[in-house]
C-alpha cells in the first residue's frame, strides 16, 4: 500500500463524485482511511523529519488536517487548543492518531489565553523540541500561535511554528489532491533574510556592545553580498578599540572608514549623514594616540580627547562598577592637572624640577590642604595628584585658587583615596559620592581646556537609525 | 446611515436567502455596499484606533475581508502580496478603497519571499508605524507574515499584526453576521504574558547583565504576583555586587537569598538545586569582605575569594578591554603575594620591616633581575610588586625560586609597566601578551594558595536552566 494506490483511489474517487456522489462522505469513506494510513506509515514533512517531543495543535472545524500534524509531528505529548464548536472532534484525533491528546478549552478570538497556555506548556517542557502547529482553527487562533511560537523562539530555541500544506489543488472536485499534503516547518526568518545579521548587529551597538556588533555586521557582508555593511562593521570596530583606549587601533578603522565614505559608490550611504561628527571622531582620535605615543601632556589636543574618553568611560562603566568609575574619573582628573601644569608652568608632573622657593610654597599649600604643617610634609619626586592641586595653587592658578579650601580638604581624602582603591593598591572599594567629587573638580578644569582649544571631543557613538 | 439602518438590510438579506434567493449574489448587492460605506466612515478597530503609515496585507480569494482591513488600517501606503490566483482581485482592492493599492506577487506556499518582502518594506519605510494583515490569504501566507511581524517587531517597534475577525456568527445563512466585523490588533504576547519579564531577565543574566536582569526579575515579581521571581533577583543581585567588588552588598544578598531557600514554601524551588555552590559562593563573599573590611592580606581564605574574582574579572573584561584585563591581573597577583609575604613570613607589603642583611638580600635579588649592581637599587618604605617577587626569591621561597631568572627579566618589564599603564599613572595599554606573563607568573602561586586551604572558590554565576 503506498502513493501509487492512493492515485488510483484518488481517480476513481473523482469519478465517484462527477457520477453525482456525496463529495465529502465518498472523500472520508474511499480517500481518507488510505491517506491516514500513509501518514501513519511516513508523513511528507518539509524541510525534512524532525523529531518533536511535543506538539500543540489549535483545532477549528477540520480535524483532518490536525489528524495529519499530529501525525506528521509524531510527539509523545500532544496538547490541542479547541474552542466550544470544536471540542466534538478531540475524541476523534485520539481514536485516529492513537494520542492521547490533552485538551485544553479557549475562546476562538482569544489571544491572550493562547499566549498564556503556551508560555505555560513550554515552561513545562524546558528544554524539549515543541512542534506548535496553526493548520486549524480561526485566523485568531493561528495567528496567536504563530505569534507565540516565533516570540518564545528567542527563550526557547527549540520551538518550531508548523502547518499542514498541499502542493497541488485538484480543480475538478475542488479539494486539495490527496497525497500531495506536507507538514512544513516554517523557517526562522533569522535563517531566511540574508541581511537579518545586520538588525542584530544594529541592536548589539545600540547596546554599546561593539565587538559583538563588528562581527555581526561582518557576517552580514558576506551572507548578503552587501558591502554597505562593511562601513558598519568598521563604525563599529572604531568604537571598539576607542573604547578599550586602543587608539592606535581605533585611528586605523576610522581612516579606513572615512576613505571608502569618500568613494563614489557609498556617497549616499547612510554613514555620510555623519561625515562632520566622524571627521572630528577621528581627528581627536589622531591627537589621542600621538599624545599617549609621545607620552606628552603638552600636547593640550591629544589630552583633550583621552580626558572626554575617560570621562565618557566613568559614566558608563560607573553605574555598574563604582571601582571602575573611580578610577577612569582619577585618571581624567590628573591629566587635566598634568597638562595644565605644562599649560600654564611649562612644567613636567614625573620630573617638576622645583626651585627651592617653589617648594616651599608647595608645602606651605600642602600643608593648609591636609592641616599640618610644612615641616611634616614630605614630597616625592614626582608631583602626584594632590601635589599637582596644591603647587598649581601656590602658583596662583587662578580656577584651582577659587576652590575653597574647606571643599579641598574634603576632597583630600577622596584623592589620597586613589591608592587604597582595591584596583590599585589597597583594599577599598570607592562610593559613587567620591566619584561625583572628583568629577566636580574635574568639570571647570575640563571646561577651561574646552574653552582654550575651542574645542570639544564628540565622544559618543553615532546613531545609526532605522535605515539599515 | 448606520448600524440600525445595516441591521435592517441584514435580516432583509436573510429573508431573501430564506427564499431561495442566491446567498453571494445577495450579499454583494444587499449588505456589502453599505457594510463598506460604513468602513470609510468609520471603521470598528480593537483595542482602540491607531495611525498606521504603511500596511501590508496578504491576498487570497476574500477581497472583502482585505478591502476592510485596508479600510480598517487607513494607511497611505497599501502593499499587497498576492498569488498568482489572487491578482485578479487587485483592481477591485483600487476602486472600492480607493488607495493606490501596490502589488506584490508571490508563491502561495512561499514563506521565505514573504520574509524577504517585509523586511524589505520595513526598512523602506524606517521608523514609521506599519500595520501587517494576515486576514487573507492561505495559512502560509498568513503564518508567514505573521513570523514576519513577530520577528521583526524586536528591531521595528513599530510594526503591528493585525486582521479582520467577526463577533457573530449566523447560523442561518451559515456567513458571519454583518456589522460584527473588527480589525483586531494583536497585542504583542509581552504585554499579556504576566511573567515574560523572567525570560527577558533570564536571557540578560545568560549574558551577564546582572543589574538589568534584577531589575527585570523584580518587575515579574509585581506583574505576575509570584514570589519566586524574587529569589532570582536577589540572586542577580549578589553576582551584580559581587563582580562589581561591592563584597558586603553581594553578602547581604546572598543570606536574604539562602535565608529563603530554607523556608519550607521554597524547599522546592529551582535555585535549591544549586545550594552547594550558593552556599560556598556566600562563604567565600564573606571571607572577602572580612579580609576587605580588616585590610588584612594574612586572612589567606579572604584573598583567594578576592583573587579569583579578580582573575575572572580580568579574563571576562580582558576580552574587550586589555587595559582592564591587566588592571585585575596585575591587582591579583600582588595579593598573592602579599598573602604569601604573610603565610611564609609574616611580613606585611606596606611595612615590612626589613633586618639590614635582608635588605641586603633583596637588593641583590632586584639586581640581578633588573641586571643592574646592588648600589643602584633604591627601594622605598613599602614592597612593590616586583620587590615582593624578589624579596620572597631572596628567603627562599621554593615556588617563586623555581622561576628561571631568564623569565623574570622578561616580566620585569611587565611588572614595571603597571605603573606606566594609562589606567594608572602612565601613557600606555598593556597587550593582552603582558596580560598572559602575569596569569603565568599568578597561576602557581592561586594553585599553591587553593592547595594550602583546601578550597577553590566557585566564582562563576549558577545556571539558571529553561525551567523559569
């Protein structure tokens, strides 16, 4: 018994109804019990067989095509979604199937209740492939499963949405042509649309999650054959090295990235929109590595762009991480001072070569900082971040004398503070109260450099809008 | 003209039908025209009306239902995607809306196309909303775009799935009664699904985003009214604080977290599985804050608690950030020794009080590692990291006496860089080859320290499996 004997079923069928019979009674009595066998035998199932544990069925008016997915899912567990009009049909999927098919009542508009069952069934069976099958029922009722099924996709990987189609519509008796029915497991959009690779990436960005972005919109070249994809992929990876205060690395992507922006074939790409901020992305990206490759805090520019940086950086990381925050906001904090220094004093913080009276105003200042006296003040040879404060003061410096001095020894704590954070020598974990202080201290010291440079860093990622 | 005036026409229709009239001949003549006139006035929309820019819909051989839908979504912009069969009913889609109906012909099995087509009009059509219907059409059609929606909704916020459903069904004419019809948008199943919040938070917390996921969890906790939602958000929490070296936080966590899986209502929950691992992360938390609290690198359990968190944090930020990753690595491996300074010697870093003759010894020991003669090694008031290694080589320290001379004149450097790593008080971002010279030189020194006391700290999160 096989294909060939239900073609011959199927003609004479067909002749049976064109001599006048009864088209439905002559189908279930000549054509169904040969089709259903079949489907007991081996289902038509396309792409190919794959093995479910559980299936969940929504039930209309035709149980046969719920007797076929029933049978071409062949889950141990089958579930059925079945209004108050389709409820007379679960004993029949049971006797035909030979399932014990658990039903489970919903109103045939009613989405949220599918929504609900579903999430619930799946909870249930964590873990297990479940076939979720839309042949019967109301538009509602399909729709709210495949809805359900292509949403839990994302928790539950092993969902597949199913239907039951045929390939060829007979016009004679207008009827599907039995045999030609398959089970076909819908595909995941994310393995149909070529460029599906690059919403994902577009969302990993939005994240600020670069690297993952990078290699996402880099498959998206490939996948699609589309090299508009590729300038993303380097935004991306800019973004990236910039980030990990890889400048080096950050300069050559944004260069690459600029270039092929001024090729004819991409001046309508979308990242032109942004050619202003990217130029002076990348121009202070340049300033950034030639100051930290010449270890020169003179160069006002260069320390400009590594200050936003590590600001920028506080901000993001100190919301989860108060000991990271702190410490991107320390370092900004004395890089404004050491390029000041050289600013104002044409001084060196690691080599400040001080005439003896300049020491001693520096302790004198010092000294007024931390309540003490001269005699007791010890300098290094370097100026470290507090000394840098106060000899910048003994000088005159004219915004740091406007900080009073009872806000300076508040700060003096949270300064020395530096050394005994867990993440450089000591055991503390610093409070996002010390990091805002820093911050205040380090504000006008920004602004005035900002003001001298006529300049600010656009430390933030483009956005990249829906247009992708 | 109205409801009152379409109820009238109906039973009048359904006298006629009662006749022997012909049932579609009459309701093309008698009801529809005023069923569609009452559309243009003012379509029935569920929940409520919404401004669609764009709709897209699926065509099989209902045209009403999809001259409502269009009716019903009111967009500018109409998209048809129709069969080879179902062309035939564009121009009637044209006159009896009168929108500028555009068509798109595909294959009424052919998903992929279908996906293809909306993802393309999606991104045509960025940012503006866009309605989806699925009324007509075969159950290919309609699965498919319903996938489409779904799926594309995540990275289009857009987009609504909608369709054209009626109230009433009349038995006697055997056709939905006219004047029930709806267009139904379909709520997106994380407004209805009370507990979806847990799946997203799983799915952050898969990704490491333990504040976001406690956030979520704790939103699942109101929306579903279920208390085991919160024991997952503790638990986010103690991991947030924990990788975060916010230890006394992560601490108060865990108790409230473990206090709770003793009480006999939670005897069965999930993350009771996990009690060995929760109870030995709290023990070694504890252990870490004390050591944090006290300052005090001889309390050897605190430090490893502490070390392996810095080891873990350096290997996960490592991946994205070397600066970072060195940061942690370098911080770990001088708690090791520190430790070790104090288990071996009872000595502390910050004094350590050397005889003459041992600072003879160490002095020798940095000579010869930094190729230099005694004479020219200046040590300070406290042992840096390299002082440790060459102090604890110089008494014979049979672990770190073990390393070739060769090796540490290579990581000298390493060490030296620290201080001149851009995070702390230099110019430069160690690579991620500096990073493995410190994890060698950490690695015997973590496995000596988790074989003195027995123990090894479980410093990755639990996992949460599919039963959420």
């Amino acid at each position: 018994m096989g294909m060939p004997e239900l073609e011959s079923v199927w003609e004479a069928y067909k002749k049976a109804v064109r001599e006048g019979g009864d088209a439905n009674a002559l189908y279930r009595e000549m054509v169904w019990p040969l089709l259903k066998e079949l489907w007991h035998q081996g289902p038509r199932v396309s792409p190919g067989p794959r093995e479910f544990a559980v299936s969940i069925h929504t039930l209309g008016t035709s149980p046969e095509a719920t007797i076929l997915a029933i049978l071409g899912t062949r889950a141990e567990k089958v579930y059925v979604l079945h209004t108050e009009d389709s409820q007379k049909f679960v004993p029949r999927l049971r006797e035909e199937t030979g399932k014990d098919v658990y039903p489970i009542k919903v109103g045939k508009s009613h989405v949220d209740a599918i929504y609900q069952h579903v999430r619930e069934l799946l909870r249930e069976h964590a873990g297990k492939p479940v076939a979720l099958d839309l042949t019967s029922g109301t538009k509602a009722m399909s729709a709210g499963l495949a809805a359900a099924g292509f949403y839990f996709q994302r928790y539950y990987p092993e969902v597949r949405v199913v239907y039951v189609d045929n390939e060829e519509y007979d016009d004679q008796v207008r009827r599907p042509r039995a045999g030609t029915e398959r089970l076909i497991i819908l595909p995941n959009p994310h393995e149909v649309v070529a460029d599906v690779d690059a919403l994902l990436a577009r969302e990993l960005y939005q994240q600020g999650e670069f690297a993952e972005a990078e290699g996402y919109f880099g498959q998206a070249v490939g996948k699609a054959q589309d090299q508009r994809y590729m300038l993303y992929a380097l935004l991306s990876g800019m973004y990236r090295a910039w980030y990990a205060l890889e400048l080096a690395e950050a300069v050559k992507k944004g260069r690459d990235l600029l270039r092929r922006l001024d090729m004819d074939v991409w001046l309508r790409h979308p990242l032109n929109d942004h050619r202003k901020t990217l130029e002076a992305q990348l121009a202070s990206l340049e300033a950034g590595e030639r100051f930290l490759a010449e270890a020169d805090p003179c160069q006002s520019q260069g320390v400009l762009a590594v200050v936003e940086t590590l600001l920028y950086l506080s901000d993001r990381s100190g919301k989860a991480s108060s000991a990271l925050g702190a410490l991107y906001a320390y370092r900004a904090l004395e890089l404004l001072l050491q390029e000041r220094l050289c600013a104002r004093l044409g001084r060196r913080a690691d080599h400040p070569a001080l005439a003896p009276e300049e020491e001693e105003a520096l302790k004198g200042e010092l000294a007024s900082i931390l309540r003490t006296t001269p005699e007791e003040v010890r300098l290094g040879p370097k100026l470290g971040l507090l000394d840098l404060v106060a000899f910048l003061r003994s000088q005159g410096d004219p915004l740091l004398s406007r900080v009073g001095l009872g806000e300076l020894q508040g700060l003096s704590g949270v300064l020395k503070a530096r050394n005994e954070s867990l993440l450089v020598h000591g055991f503390r974990v610093p409070s996002r109260k010390e990091i805002g202080s820093i911050q205040t201290l380090a504000k006008p010291l920004l602004q005035d450099l900002q003001e001298r440079l006529g300049l600010r860093v656009p430390v933030k990622p483009v956005e990249l809008g829906q247009a992708l």
